[in-house]
C-alpha cells in the first residue's frame, strides 16, 4: 500500500502527466499503463 506522501506524488505526477499539451495521447496512456503495472493494478 502506498502512503499518504506517495499517494500525493503520485496524483501530482497523473496531473501533470494529463495537462494538455505536456504529452501526446499515445504517449500519455503507455504510461499510465505502465504505472498500473508497476503498482500490480491489472486489470
């Protein structure tokens, strides 16, 4: 389970990640997957 602090860093990270213009849709999506998998949230 994360902590508080790594929630927070975590959800600042998906914001910035998510702001239009920062990265492209393909490239924005492979890392949320990413990020999914490295959390073991499968689907």
């Amino acid at each position: 389970m994360l902590s508080e602090n790594q929630r927070e860093i975590f959800a600042d990270f998906h914001k910035s990640v998510d702001a239009e213009g920062t990265l492209d849709e393909k490239t924005s999506h492979m890392i949320k997957v990413a990020a999914a998998m490295a959390f073991a949230c499968y689907p």
